[in-house]
C-alpha cells in the first residue's frame, strides 16, 4: 500500500490524529470491532443501550426483534428486505423510532423490525439492530478504528483538519448509497480498471466485486489462484469466488495484493450492475474514516493496521454457531482444501481448536485460528454424530480452483 505525498508527509503510519477536526465533537463513544464490524452502544425511545453494527450501507435502521419488544414498538405495515444474499423476506416495520448514540439523536420515520437468526449464527453473536443510513446524513462521523472510538460531529460546525487523503463520495440512490471511483489493477502488467464502489462498514470482506463487473472484465479464471467459497449478509449465504488483484487505489492511497471476493450470484445486491462492488471493514478498519455526507466526502487516515498483509480464508471452510453460540458447526467444505484433505464434513461440529475447548473461545477468535494461513498446522477435535476425529489442518495449501 502507498500513500500520497502530501499524506506522507503529515501522516505518520500507526499514529493517526486524535482528532480529523478542531471542533469539539458531540459525542466520543468507545465502540467493540468485532469480524471488523463496529459494534456500539444505541438506545431506543430511551432504553438500556443495545448492541447495533455500525452500518454505511444500511438503506434504514434495522431493530431486531427482541430489542423492539422490549421497548415495546408497535408494528404497523411491513416491507422486503433484500442484502448481499439471494434471499428476500418481508418484515415488520416501526414509525416515528427514536435512536440515541452517546447523545447523538435520530428520529427515524420507519425503522425495520428484524429476524437476525441466521445472521447472527454466523456471526456468532447476539446483535440487536443497526442504525441506518440517515445517521450519516445527520452527523459527520469519524471512524478511530485503531482507537476503537467513534466520534460525531455537527456538519454545520465541522471542519477537517486531519492529514488523510479525501475522496468525493457521490451520493445517490434516494441518499442510501454512497460511491467513489477506485482502480484496480487485476493483475501485474495489466491496465487499471476503473470502478465505481460503496464504503459498506457493515461488511466484513475486503473487496467485494459484483457479478456484472467482474464478468466484464473476466476477473475469474484459470491460473489465478482462486477458489469457491461462501458469504454471508442481510440476504443470507451467497456464493464467491475468493482471490486476490495486484491492487486497489482510492484517491491517491493504494492498497497492494488485496483479498478480492468475486460474486457469482444472479440474485441479490452482488448481482447488481447500478455500481461495481464494495470495499468493507478489512480495508476500512486500516484507517481512520471520516464520512462527511453533508460535503460528499470521505477522508482515510492511515493507522498502524494500513501496512499489513490481506490475510484469506484458505480453509475451506464455513462456519456457524448454534444452541445460543455454545455450538460451532460446519457448514461448507471446499473440495480439495485443508478442512477437506483433513477429513471435515459438513454437519461436523467443532469441540475443541489446538487443545481448547470451543467455549474457551469468542466465534471470531475460532474463525481467525482456523482462517489464518501460513506455514503452520491448527488442531481440531470434530464430532461427527457419536464418534469425535481428531485431525490437523494444514493452512499452507489454499483449495485448487
């Protein structure tokens, strides 16, 4: 990854700003990254904080279902709900939902009142909503991935003093999408391609590539090192390609050798043509963030995290919790990967990694123990029905296309 001159010059990696402005913020709230999502306290109408993803591209506020009848939302009409998956389902919706974050007020016309069940099982754990994209268009928010703090600012008042590069974000879609031009370099020697992508925070991946672009520019082929794989969001699994490109820049910052996601769904967001993909929290979470809609710009920072090599899920494996999070079961296999050269299956459920049993664990530190690659081995004690295998996975060899 290289930085712009001016950037460099001010900027010095693994010591960002404290602050992206002189203007005192209106709230400084802590938050938890977690899966490279942000994690923070919001209330509802009042109520204890609830646990929300920190969410650019949620078009409105999500409220799971539990943290709505606890405050007790009456719903009134529904909606359909599509994401990142194939899947479509129709919703409760709430009126008139106020949302508070650290002081931070938002009163939401309509709000979703959401299932996260499956979404939560394969995060590994609880959510309670995810506060939508008109949070962004009220509040300039900085985004201290580094310092795990999130800090909110009058767009009447706010004034960017930081170092970072600033990008123009085109606002659109009704205001629920935010764009930027990036180039990608899909491989060495080849001419940069130019694409139009979201600033996703919700997300965990790095580069997500939508069908239409990458079959465009036939981004999937032989020789290239990639594998099918799975992911998962809103709209449920959605199938992949999982590889690398040489490079991806935006505004003047490139970021080298980049996992890239190639969607092969025909359904679903990912199977959009309206823009070419998305970039989420494995490359955000690499910097500072200032989203400043008021103004259509971004501002990226550079922290101690902005040199670090993409690591890939070389597995070939899915995992998802189950039995309120006490359980991790497998649910895909790739052929010819480790988990399947190690006698894993789907079904299998996980009861201990490298000599620990799975509750000593959170889901997220199972998922990095097994994902890492590198030259080195993981142990892993599955059950099968009755009958427990202990087997070693080898993290060096990712799985032939």
């Amino acid at each position: 990854m290289t930085l712009p001159p001016v950037a460099r010059s001010q900027t010095v990696p693994g010591k960002a700003s404290a602050s992206s402005s002189s203007v005192k913020p209106i709230a400084v709230i802590p938050f938890e990254l977690y899966h490279n999502r942000v994690y923070l306290p919001v209330s509802v109408h009042g109520s204890r904080p609830y646990t929300m993803i920190l969410d650019t591209g949620a078009a409105v506020t999500f409220v799971s279902e539990e943290a709505a009848d606890e405050v007790k939302l009456p719903r009134k009409g529904s909606a359909k709900v599509d994401g990142n998956g194939e899947g479509v389902e129709r919703f409760p919706l709430g009126k008139n939902v106020a949302c508070s974050v650290g002081g931070a007020d938002l009163l939401e016309k309509t709000i979703v009142i959401y299932n996260y069940g499956d979404f939560e099982k394969h995060e590994g754990r609880k959510i309670d909503g995810t506060p939508g994209v008109n949070f962004f268009h009220k509040y300039v928010v900085e985004i201290d991935y580094a310092g795990k703090q999130l800090s909110i600012y009058d767009p009447g008042s706010f004034l960017y003093t930081g170092a970072g590069s600033v990008i123009p974000l085109r606002i659109l879609n009704g205001g629920t999408l935010a764009l930027f031009d990036a180039k990608i370099v899909a491989a060495a020697g080849q001419p940069a391609l130019e694409a139009h992508l979201a600033v996703d925070s919700g997300t965990y991946s790095e580069l997500r590539l939508f069908r239409p672009f990458e079959e465009q520019h036939a981004l999937i082929g032989d020789g290239r090192g990639q594998f099918a794989s799975f992911g998962f969001g809103a709209g449920g699994e959605f199938r992949q390609v999982t590889g690398r490109v040489e490079s991806v820049e935006i505004g003047g910052v490139k970021l080298s050798n980049p996992v890239a996601d190639f969607s092969t769904d025909t359904k679903g967001v990912t199977a959009t043509s309206n823009y070419d993909g998305t970039i989420g929290g494995d490359i955000l979470r690499r910097f500072t963030v200032t989203l400043d809609y008021s103004r259509g710009q971004m501002m990226l920072e550079p922290n101690g995290d902005w040199s670090k090599p993409f690591d890939r899920n070389t597995s070939g494996l899915t995992l998802v919790t189950d039995d309120g999070f006490k359980k991790v079961l497998v649910v895909h296999v790739v052929k010819t990967s480790p988990a399947d050269v190690a006698g894993l299956h789907e079904g299998d459920s996980i009861g201990a990694v490298d000599g620990k049993s799975t509750p000593m664990y959170t889901f997220d530190q199972i998922r990095r123990l097994v994902e890492s690659p590198g030259q080195h081995e993981v142990g892993v004690d599955a059950w099968r029905g009755e009958v427990m295998t202990v087997t070693k996975l080898r993290l060096d060899n990712p799985p032939k296309p």
